[in-house]
C-alpha cells in the first residue's frame, strides 16, 4: 500500500544496526517526500508502529528533521529487546545513531542495550505510547488513521517496525497463517 513502509526484522532485518538503518533510511525517504508539506493539526506525518530498535530509528531520524510523528508499542519501550531474558548476550556491532553517535559494542547484555536506546530516547524527546496495540489501518497515503485500542491516530504515513513478536491479523485462508 503506498505510504506504508516496512523495517527490521518484521521486513527480514534482524540484526540491530541493519534494523536501526533501516528505519533510519525509511524515515529519511519519508521526510524527503514530505518536505515543503505544512503541518496539519492533529495529524502526525508518520505513525511508526513498534517501538524497537527500527522503530526507535525511524523516530530518531524524524526528530532530526523536524517531522511529526506518534510512536506506538503494544507493549513496552524497546519491544521484543525489552522481553529478551535477564543479562542475555545481544550480537551486535557498535551502534551508531546520527545525531547521537554510538554505544555499544561488539556483544553487550540486554540492559545494557536497553540503557543505550533509553539515552537516545531521551537525547531526541522521544515519547512511545506504550501498552497501546494497534487493531487495524485504514485509509491512504496521506490520510492513514491508525485504530488502537485506545482510539485513532491520524497520520500521513505509516511504518510497521513490529519485528516478530508483533500481532498480525491471520487470514484464516488454507496454506496461509
């Protein structure tokens, strides 16, 4: 669907800097798109469902360039990280954040992962609306409304940073989930 995009691991981009490049990537093409647009009350320019290491990408790069844009997460901030066991061993690389630079390294414990996307939050203002999951999308490119539990979200695109442990609607059809 025009004006949906996919990132990280929900779009075959697992390891976390590729899904924090990402999404970075996506919200820069987005923010291109939309330059010149005025702002419209009340409507974010880009809904950005999952608040994991894609997600918080996209929401870093749109503070950079001034976009608007609501950051939803079923569950809590750092979505599946945030649910990875006590001291787990994270792969990654060193993490780097335009705008913030880089943290991390090579192996690091899940807290510390968590440590680092909380500090790049707060650096960028950040907010997740969390405990909120998404039940639908309706509309088009430029005029999405996002349905979630606790209401609608009006916005211009839309970026399904989800990862697995997201709730995707089955189809219900043979050979499909």
């Amino acid at each position: 669907r025009p004006g949906l995009y996919v990132v990280g691991e929900l779009g075959g981009m697992g390891l976390i800097q590729n899904a924090i490049t990402q999404g970075q990537q996506a919200a820069t093409h987005i923010a291109e798109e939309l330059a010149g647009t005025q702002p419209e009350p009340e409507v974010a320019d880009v809904a950005i469902i999952g608040a994991g290491p894609a997600g918080i990408g996209v929401a870093a790069t749109l503070a950079q360039q001034g976009r608007s844009y609501i950051l939803l997460e079923q569950g809590r901030f750092g979505g599946a990280v945030a649910s990875y066991p006590r001291q787990k061993l994270v792969m990654s690389t060193k993490l780097q954040i335009p705008g913030y630079g880089s943290f991390g390294r090579k192996t690091l414990r899940k807290e510390e992962l968590m440590d680092g996307m909380e500090a790049v939050a707060k650096h960028f203002g950040i907010q997740v609306h969390a405990d909120t999951k998404v039940t639908g999308i309706e509309g088009t490119e430029g005029a999405f409304e996002v349905v979630t539990e606790k209401g609608v979200a009006k916005a211009r695109r839309v970026v399904l940073a989800t990862g697995r442990r997201g709730s995707p609607r089955k189809l219900g059809v043979p050979g499909g989930p």
